[in-house]
C-alpha cells in the first residue's frame, strides 16, 4: 500500500461542488477525485500530521446522493485539518 503524507492543499475555485480541489505533499499532487478514487480502492493511503500523530484522511459523502469528499479521522482537536495546511504552490 502506498502511503502519502499530507502537507498542503488547493482550496476551492468556487465551482458548484465547494469541495477542495486537491492535496499535495512532498514531490506530488493528486485532485480530489483521484484522492478519492485511491483512497476507495484500498490500495493509497493518506494522511496528515497533528501534534506529531498521523491522522488518517478518509472519504464522506453529503447525504445519500451528495458529492463525495475528504476529510480525516476524529483526533480531538477542533480545527479542521486539511483546511488548515497550507496552499500548495502552483
């Protein structure tokens, strides 16, 4: 399983979904479907660190029909941790 730290994100473009458009780390950036699509194969992880502990980044969904989208595990800590990384360089 390939595993990706977490170290920056490309917020939103203010298209109809709302959603981040994708995550990046060291060398490599990925769109959110794509994060999704890895992340639901089972075969990629992704994580984040807080205070030092990887915290797992994992998929939700809006309601039964609502768009699919990223956000990590309960760590206990009220800031929301992708939202708080900061923007990737383009």
């Amino acid at each position: 399983m390939a595993s990706y730290q977490v170290t920056c994100h490309t917020p939103d473009n203010l298209d109809a979904d709302r959603r981040i458009q994708g995550l990046g780390g060291d060398g490599w950036w990925f769109s959110i479907d794509q994060i999704i699509a890895m992340i639901e194969s089972y075969q990629h992880n992704f994580w984040v660190s807080v205070y030092g502990q990887p915290v797992d980044v994992i998929v939700r969904q809006h309601g039964i029909f609502g768009p699919k989208y990223l956000t990590t595990t309960a760590d206990g800590f009220p800031p929301n941790n992708l939202l708080n990384l900061p923007p990737c360089p383009r």
